[in-house]
C-alpha cells in the first residue's frame, strides 16, 4: 500500500517515519521543499493524509485548482484529513471530495511530539463508518486509539473541543502555580498531593510538572493553540467566557514574544 503524507512538520515528519517503520511505501510532500506539486505527490497513493498548519493551508494543499491532491487522487483512493482545522472548512472539503467522486474521512489526532514518535496518536474520526475501518490499520500503526466520532466533520469537532478543555485546564494550572506560594503552599508539593486526588486529570498533571521544572520546548506552540482556540470559538465569544478568556492569556503570551514555546510557558506569566 503507498501513503503520501503531504505536511512534514513536527507532527507530520513523525507520522511518516511510524508508517515507514510499519513497512507502509511512504511519499512525503512538504510546502517549503517540495520537488513536486500535491496533486503529483499524490497520483499513486492508495492513502493521502494530510498534517498541516490550518484551514488556508488545507486549502490550498487540496483544493487549489491547478496543484490541489484533490485532482491527483486516483479512483478508491482515501482522503484523511488530520490536521486541525475549523468544522466549516472540513465540511466544506468534504463536500469537494464528494463531488470529484473520492473518499474522506477527517481523523485529527489528540497528542503531540512525542506521542506522535511512540506511535501513541488518539485518532478522532469522522465520516462513513467503512470508511473508517478502511483506515483503521493505517492509523493504528501512529497511534494508539482510533475513536469514530460520528458523521464527516465530527473528528474536527472532537479535536476543538479537546483542546479547548486542554488548554483551559493548562492555563489554570499555570494560575493556581503561581498563586500557591502567596498562601503558603510549596507548588511540587502540592501538585503532587493534587495528584493523588480524582481532581487533576493526567493531561494537566503532566503540564504542571513541565512547568515546575521550566521546561517550554515546543510540543503544542503557545501560536497553534491560539490559533485552535479561534477555531473553537468561532464567532461565539460570550457563549464561552471561560475559553475567551483563556486565549487572552495565550495571546497575552504571543505578545511577550512566546509563541514559538510550548503552552506551559503561560505559567511565566504569573
């Protein structure tokens, strides 16, 4: 079976080498060096997955009239969407891929970097049930869980909300950090007393922990998170005060020049 994987960023890259290791024939496309367009790089492949940085990316990757892989692909081919995109845009990509007669799913994955080198990706599906089992042994062999969602559009859906919920209880963590030595509480102590409680969840444990030992190398980058918080807000601020406000910290946090860190560098901040 070949696979081309048009996005090769730290997520991306990552994902090709899991599938190559897997013995899967593997063509990697990428937008700053690419030798090919999409549409060729994807003309002999049974799987297209796409890992990129947004919606305009993803437009462009697909749908472009002249290089877009929606015009590469071959008949029976499968479509996989997996980068994080707005609910609109994947419908919308769906219903382009219906009309050119191809296959789609939209699969976006919960974890990051390192997860994505152990081969540890939660898959949030979308789309036809078959489909999805189609996928299933591809996907398996980057992650550790493949979840269908429900119809197409459903795994981006997924996605924003599981960030959202990720990065509020980053952000608070990161709050009540900083707060704890104003009320005589030792922070590592107390995260780790936290722990031991049904109240911290695994995900903000682990966060916690990169921020007491000032670790901020880039696994979700402070920019990709605002940038994911936007999608999941939409034009519906006041229906979600908490998330709103939560990306003024992380836009708080871009503008002290910190984008480019992991999320857990908002604990500088307090």
């Amino acid at each position: 079976m070949k696979i081309t994987i048009l996005g090769q960023g730290g997520m991306g890259s990552r994902m090709a080498n899991r599938l190559e290791a897997a013995g899967y024939t593997v063509t990697r496309w990428n937008r700053t060096s690419a030798a090919q367009t999409p549409r060729q790089a994807a003309a002999e492949a049974d799987i297209i997955i796409a890992m990129l940085r947004d919606d305009e990316a993803s437009k462009s990757v697909w749908t472009d009239t002249a290089t877009g892989a929606i015009g590469g692909m071959k008949v029976g081919a499968l479509a996989i969407e997996s980068s994080t995109l707005t609910v609109d845009w994947v419908r919308k990509l769906a219903e382009a891929m219906s009309d050119a007669g191809r296959d789609f799913i939209d699969a976006p994955v919960l974890g990051s970097r390192p997860q994505a080198e152990a081969g540890q990706l939660i898959h949030l599906i979308g789309g036809d049930p078959t489909l999805a089992e189609k996928a299933k042994p591809i996907l398996a062999a980057m992650g550790g869980a493949q979840l269908h969602a429900g119809p197409v559009s459903s795994g981006a859906a997924l996605k924003l909300i599981a960030n959202t919920l990720f990065g509020i209880q980053v952000v608070a963590m990161a709050e009540l950090i900083g707060r704890m030595p104003a009320l005589g509480l030792d922070p590592t102590a107390t995260v780790e007393l936290l722990g031991q409680t049904p109240l911290l969840s695994p995900g903000a444990k682990g966060a916690a922990g990169l921020m007491l030992a000032g670790k901020h190398d880039p696994m979700f980058p402070v920019e990709l998170v605002a940038k994911d918080f936007g999608y999941a807000i939409g034009e519906q601020p006041a229906a979600m005060p908490v998330a709103e406000a939560t990306l003024g910290v992380f836009r708080h946090a871009q503008n002290r020049g910190l984008g480019d860190k992991n999320l857990t560098v908002v604990s500088t901040l307090y």
